[in-house]
C-alpha cells in the first residue's frame, strides 16, 4: 500500500476510503487476514537479524586475528622443538589477546541490532481500531493499510495515518523533526508534498490535543519513522580515529617485527644453524620488537579515562571514543535540549505602543488575557498543555496567582490555534462582562485592531497606522534578539454576540474585529547559562561547533549568536532547502566559506553534512537526543546522545552519553579526551623504548658468536611484567593546563609518529641496549670468559651477567619513566609522588632489579645470578645517565623552537 503515500494527501476524506480499499466502518475480518499476510506485521524488523554464533566466529577471521593466531602457532612449534625456552607461554598470551579483540568487535556490531530494538519503545503497544463497525482494542502489531484508526490526547501513532477526522487535533512530531512546537492537523486535502501536509500522523508522534480518526496507508518499515529506522541501522559505523590509530599501529611494528624476524631466520638458515635456534631467534626479535603489553595497558587507560569522564557527567559506551572526543575538529549540535533547556520561559511582558516593560498589575491583566486563549490542565503541580500555554501558566503562578480552576471556569468557549491563521482565541466571563481574547502573530491580529491600550500618551495627531507602525517596531527589537513573540489583543462582547455564543452561532471569524491591543509578550527557550563560555572554550581550543536544527532559521541564527556560535549580525545560512540542491563537495565549500547553521533539516540532510565534514578531513561529534538524530549520531565519528532527554534510539546508537544533557559536559570531555590520547602517546613512548635493549641481543647473537644475553621470559618479564604499572601510571597522569589552547590535532599524525619511533628506538632504546649490553660484556670479560666461547645457561658467570643486564634495562626505565611525563620539562615535581601507579611502578622496578640478583627464588625462576655492588651501582648510574641526557635533548628542542 506505500505506492500511495506520495499522494494520499492530496485526496478528499471520501477518497481515501477508495484509494484504500477501505470503509468508514474499517475492515472485515478476512480482509484484515489477507492483508496481514501480504504486508506483514507493524513492527521494526532487523533486516538480516545477527545469528549471534556467526557473527562472534566472523570475528577470529579478520587480519588482526590471523596474525595472532599465527604467531601463536610457531611459538608452539617452537616450543616442541626445543622445550624449555617458554615459547609456549608466549603462545598462550597472544591467544588470549586475539579472543580479546574479538569479543570486543563483536560487541560493537551487535549494537546495531540493539539500537533496531530500541526504536520499537516508541510504538505503543495497544491501538483502538474500528473494524467492522465496531471498536476494539489491538496489538499494533496486528494493524494493516486499510485500518480505521481512534486517535486521542496522549496517544502515540501506530502507524502513518491519513486523516479523514480532526476535533482541534495537535501533533507533536519532535521525534521525527526535531521541532519542539505542536501542529495542528485537518482531514481536508493539500496540495503538498507528504512530508508537509497537515492532513497526515505519522506513526512515533504524540497526540497532543484533540482527538481525530485515520485510515493506516503505511506500517512497519513503510513508515516514515521505519525508514529512518532502516537507515540507521544500514550505516556501518565508522572506525573511530583510535580504533584507526592502534589498527596502523599494530600494522607496524608487526611488518617491523615480522621483516627483521625473517630476514635473521634467512640469515640463521643461509649460515647453518639449527632450524630450532633459528626459531626461537625469529620469534624473540618478533616479541621484542611487539610490546605485548601495549594493548591491554591502552585498555585499562582508555577505562580509566572514560571512569574520569563520568565523574564528569560524560558517559561512554564505546571506550575508543574516549580518545576520539578529544580529537573532533567539529562539534556538530542540535538546538533544542542541548544549547536550550527546552523550556519556554517568558522572558518580557511589554507595552506594545511605549516598548516598556509592564508595571505588575498590568502583566496579571495581559497574562489572564491570554491564559483565555489558551488550554491548560493543571494535574496535581504538574501542567499539561501546549508549550506555549504552559509557559504562560508557570509565569502566572509567578506573578502569585493560583486560581486556575477558576479561570478555566469562567472560560466560555475556546477557539484552538489555527495554523493558518496563526491565532488562537477565547472568551471568558468576568465580573458579569464578557471578553474575546485573540492571541497569535502580531501580523495576523494588526488588521483587526482598532485601539492600542497604552500608558503611553499618544500625540492627539498620531493616527492608528502610526501607532501600529511603532508597535511593529517594537516587535521587531524584540524578535532580533531571539524571542518569540506573541500578541495579545480582546475587546467587550454585547448581549447578542453572548447569546449568539451560547446558542453557537457565533464563530471566530465572526467576532474578531474592533480589537484592543493589549501588549506584547515575549518567550524564549533560554541558552543553558554556561553554554556561551563553553562554546567560547570549544573556539579557543581549535574546535568548531555547527548549529543543525529543524527550527526557523531566523529562530537558529539568534540562538547560535546568543550561545557565540557565530558573530552578531550573521545571517549566513543553509536551510533543508539549499542542502537538498548541494553536492557533498559543493556543501563542504560552503562549510570552508563560514557557514555554521543549518536549519529546516531532515535526518538525510543532517548525515549529508556529516558526509561533507568527513570528506574534508574533520573528525566530527554529533549531538542529538531524538529518533531523527540516530542515523546522524552513527555516520559521526563521535556520537553524543542526551541521558536525560534522549530516546533510546539516541542512546543505543552514540557512544558517549551526556548524563545531564550540559553541552558544557562535551568540552570537559574534550578536555579529557586529549588528556586521554597525550597520556597514550607517553606510555607508548615509554614501552617501546624498552625494545631497543630488548632487541640488540639477538641481532649480536645472531651475527657474532657472543652468548645471548636475554631470553623470551626475561622480554616478557618486562613487557608484561614491570613495565605495566608505570605504563598504566602514565595513563593516570592529569591534564595539561595548555591542552585546550591547542589546535586539534591531525587526523594523520598518530600514536606512532616518525619522531617517537626514532626517540624509542635510536636515542633512548639505543642508549639502554648499549649501557646494558656493556655491562653485560663487562661481567662475562671479569669473569674470565673469552671471545667465541659458548657458555651454558646453568654457568653461575652467564647468570650473572644476564641477571646484570636485566636489572640495569629496569633501571633505566625509571628515568625513562620520569622523563615521559612531559615534553618540554624534566618530569621531577610533586606529582610524581601524587601519581601513586608512578611511586608504585617505580618501587615495583627497584625491588624487582635487586631481587633477580640477590633473591634466590626469583634467581631460579629467571635463571639470574648475583653481581658485586660496585657493578650493581653502575646499573644505578645508567638510569641517571639516561634521564640526564633526555634532559639535555628537551633543552635544546625547547632552544631550536624559540629560535
């Protein structure tokens, strides 16, 4: 039946009945069958639901997985070739790594189907049908095109609905449009494309007032609220930059550690050696050279900083967008509930002729004017109403006035908004006088005016039109500065114009002239109060915010100028309208010109820009809290969903939550996200430097005939051993107060730069292989052992020699330790002590250091011996060496920069 939703707006009420094959009376039984069979049920199917099984074992199959797996299956080879060397441990470890990844990717694609699952929330579980002739109650599952369906205030729509009855009938299609303001619906047809014909409910939306009756022409994925439901779950999610980051990463140093293993095991092969020593030679380079513990310490931090950022009030439901948060370029925000409260507050009760704010007694006189206009129902302290009357209602109870029983009493007749007259009125008794009060655009009561009432005294040759002309200016003064504004006029019933409304015989149109213009009142959905600062922060930072609404641009553009989004007097926009004649590369030069607001959008158009965005090399975070938001908050490479009043499509679909929907929270976020990634590029720095000492042993053990200096379980010890805790302290270091004076960084530059691989391998890695090394050889010569002699693992001078070589790389990681805390600085403050992973990890390598050489249990375990003192104390001096030299290579960058 969806074939005629193109153009089921345009039809007569009689006429939908046909187009549907349907009655007044609904659908017989046996129709209903039939049609149920052809059209399927009305829900949101997951198209292709996961078999969970499938797609957890797609997961062992990708490249990252492979490698592992591989990796693993040599060291067990290895480890029956020659058993002993702890190959199989090793083996184990990588295992364990690659079930890891997998669990984790596998939780991220079930998410989609999570997120198809949440939207189903939104359709109510019961609908009234006539079928038959006869009302009943049913599943909505169970309704077909066709269906006559009861709405009412309070209901939510089960399907898209043409309407072919409406008793002042008011939608709320916030969930698919992001408007916050209620529409009035009609039956009669429109000449309009469907999204816009007031004739139409589509399924999601809430009945807000009145009640109609609504013949179904599309359920299920048909629905307007279906497609979009089927568009965010066709979109694949991007990887986030991190995700990005450590897959480069991983990519290389394994085709490092894989080319160096086999171009040694060539060598070893091409000069004779035994295929097992070649094997255990490959695979140490391969563990020296992959930082096993690398990984998991990114894990733990990337928890650790998504724990901080709830203390924040920045949930995260995706840990790698902990880092990808503070790498956005582009905040990209909707209006309503995140730079607004989503409240209408009335902000200013003005004399229309003077432009002055109204003494108090006068406000009560002009706010009972309106609440007659108005429909409220007052539930115990909460009120229920239109927004706008609401808002009207709350300022009241304000002004010190309770009495809304009474007022609805003295309420003879209510006329609802009309959108296209856009007024809306009431007549209500008191002191014995009856009153027409008309409430509405400024532009739409002007004609029927005849009287301005003002404290203001006229001059006796102003004439009307002049004083109109000043009342239109102050109207303008008032919406250039955001407000909403809403004019208030009434006028004095006769007794016949009573009784013609008691008899009903008197409608709107019949009673609207001669009107005294009352004031002005002015509304506003007030800015949080610390959304300027924060946006002020966002621009400092290099950050910029984009304002994506469905609202009115004129509506955007003075919300976007009070939050500081763009200067005052911009009028530089894009509406829904643009946007859909725009190519992605047409879009992104206007974004590169300045423009920062977009109005009138829909969820295609909101994804459109989000295309562009990326397509110009920006990491982008979406905020959104409604159905329309979903598809947007998953093509973004950060999703950011409202806690308090997000849906839970919103949700399911970001992967950070705002717990108190503050836009605030986003730049603290911010904050902490590059905290997050400087922290990870320290304790990378820090780990990888640790491979120099562990490598440079098997390149000369391999090349000369030189006993070798440390095995796998002594490069393990390390890498999954001593170098965590610091590693994870690292992790834990604050934030640099300059962090957000700085420009985003480049999508491209990356945890592994040229730099730090040069600074971890050549300079400090470089330094700890030689230092360890040296006393390594130093040992072995004093101890009487000659060039080119081998030596067993059991002599007491190999054990110390090796036990020496290992406890001075320890050593030396201290210094390292102290010096990655900053770039430009020595790393020796009070926080070194405040950071108690640091103090820990750094007694945690002081112990360990002492006890392989002096601790017979752990001397057995490592195959360690002792050494004197004095050799002891030279270890001691190559930490300080090295933090020293560090030192000196910050000072002179720091000096060639400011040259």
């Amino acid at each position: 039946m969806s074939e005629h939703s193109a153009h089921i707006g345009s039809l007569e009420p009689n006429e939908v009945y046909s187009m549907l094959r349907s009655s007044p009376e609904g659908l017989a039984s046996s129709e209903v069958t039939e049609r149920l069979f052809h059209v399927g049920p009305n829900r949101i199917e997951v198209a292709g639901r996961f078999k969970l099984w499938r797609t957890l074992m797609r997961q062992f199959v990708n490249f990252f997985a492979i490698l592992l797996f591989v990796s693993a299956t040599i060291c067990f080879l290895a480890q029956r070739i020659n058993p002993g060397e702890g190959m199989a441990v090793l083996g184990w470890a990588l295992l364990v790594v690659a079930l890891l990844n997998a669990l984790f990717c596998f939780f991220q694609e079930y998410r989609a189907e999570k997120a198809m699952e949440a939207l189903q929330q939104y359709l109510p579980h019961l609908v009234e049908v006539l079928r038959g002739g006869r009302i009943t109650r049913l599943n909505t599952e169970e309704i077909v095109p066709g269906d006559v369906v009861l709405l009412a205030e309070g209901d939510k729509v089960a399907a898209d609905l043409r309407l072919i009855e409406a008793k002042d009938l008011m939608i709320d299609n916030a969930p698919l449009t992001g408007e916050s303001v209620a529409l009035r619906l009609f039956s009669h047809s429109e000449q309009k494309p469907l999204m816009e014909c007031r004739n139409i409910a589509f399924a999601g939306c809430t009945v807000v007032r009145g009640s109609g009756r609504g013949v179904v022409f599309a359920t299920g994925l048909r629905t307007r609220f279906g497609r979009i439901a089927h568009l965010s779950q066709s979109i694949r999610r991007n990887e986030t930059p991190m995700e990005r980051e450590i897959s480069r990463m991983i990519r290389t140093l394994t085709a490092i550690a894989c080319t160096m293993g086999v171009a040694f095991f060539s060598y070893g092969l091409f000069t004779g050696k035994p295929l097992w020593m070649n094997l255990v030679f490959m695979m140490g380079i391969i563990v020296a050279n992959v930082p096993e513990g690398l990984l998991p310490t990114m894990t733990l931090a990337l928890v650790m900083g998504s724990l901080r950022m709830a203390k924040k009030q920045v949930l995260v439901t995706n840990l790698n967008a902990v880092e990808s948060l503070g790498s956005v370029h582009v905040i990209c925000t909707d209006k309503t509930g995140t730079l607004t409260r989503n409240q209408l507050t009335i902000t200013c009760l003005l004399d229309a002729l003077e432009g002055s704010p109204m003494p108090v007694e006068k406000q009560r006189h002009l706010i009972r004017l309106a609440l007659a206009a108005s429909e409220i129902r007052q539930t115990g302290t909460q009120l229920l109403g239109d927004p706008l009357d609401v808002a009207l209602a709350k300022h009241w109870l304000q002004l010190g006035q309770k009495e809304f029983e009474t007022l609805n009493n003295q309420v003879l007749r209510s006329f609802a908004f009309d959108v296209e007259k856009r007024r809306s009125g009431g007549i209500f008794m008191e002191k014995g006088k009856a009153f027409l009060v008309v409430k509405g655009a400024f532009e739409a009561i002007r004609p029927m005016i005849f009287r301005v009432e003002s404290s203001a005294s006229p001059l006796v040759t102003s004439t009307l039109q002049q004083q109109l002309a000043a009342c239109a200016s102050t109207l303008e003064a008032m919406a250039s500065s955001g407000l909403r504004v809403i004019t208030v006029a009434y006028r004095p019933l006769s007794a016949t114009e009573i009784d013609q409304i008691h008899a009903e015989e008197a409608g709107a149109d019949s009673l609207e002239h001669d009107l005294i213009l009352a004031g002005l009142i002015g509304i506003e959905d007030p800015i949080r109060p610390e959304v300027p600062s924060a946006v002020s922060r966002c621009h400092q930072a290099g950050v910029e915010v984009l304002m994506i609404t469905g609202d009115h641009p004129a509506t955007a553009l003075a919300v976007a100028t009070k939050a500081g989004i763009v200067d005052p007097g911009t009028s530089a926009h894009l509406s829904g309208v643009d946007l859909q004649g725009l190519t992605i590369e047409e879009l992104a030069e206007r974004i590169r010109r300045g423009i920062r607001i977009f109005a009138r959008t829909t969820p295609e158009q909101k994804m459109k820009i989000v295309t562009a965005l990326k397509s110009m090399d920006k990491v982008v975070a979406m905020t959104g809290d409604g159905v329309n938001d979903a598809p947007a908050l998953r093509a973004a490479d950060v999703g950011i969903a409202m806690g308090i009043q997000g849906t839970d499509v919103a949700r399911e679909s970001a992967q950070i939550i705002l717990l108190d929907d503050n836009f605030a929270s986003i730049v603290n976020g911010i904050e902490e996200g590059r905290t997050v990634f400087a922290n990870m590029q320290k304790f990378t720095n820090y780990v990888l430097v640790s491979n120099g000492p562990e490598i440079l042993p098997y390149l000369l053990y391999i090349v000369l005939p030189v006993p070798l200096a440390l095995n796998i379980i002594h490069i393990l010890a390390i890498d999954l051993g001593t170098d965590l805790v610091p590693s994870m302290g690292l992790g834990q270091e604050p934030a640099d107060p300059e962090a957000m004076a700085r420009s985003p960084r480049n999508p491209r530059q990356g945890l592994l730069t040229t730099p730090l691989i040069l600074h971890s391998y050549c300079f400090l890695g470089l330094f700890q292989g030689v230092w360890s090394l040296g006393l390594f050889f130093y040992v072995l010569v004093d101890g009487g052992w000659q060039y080119g002699t081998p030596l067993h693992a059991a002599s007491p001078l190999y054990q110390s020699a090796v036990g020496i070589t290992l406890a001075s790389i320890l050593l030396m990681q201290i210094g390292n330790l102290i010096g990655r805390r900053y770039t430009s600085r020595s790393g020796l403050d009070r926080g070194l002590l405040r950071n108690r992973l640091l103090a820990a990890g750094i007694l945690i390598q002081i112990v360990f250091s002492w006890a392989l050489l002096y601790w017979p249990p752990l001397q057995h375990i490592m195959g360690t011996g002792p050494v004197s003192p004095q050799v002891y104390g030279l270890a001691w001096l190559g930490m300080f060496s090295l933090f020293g030299v560090d030192y000196c290579r910050k000072m002179l960058v720091k000096q060639l920069w400011k040259g």
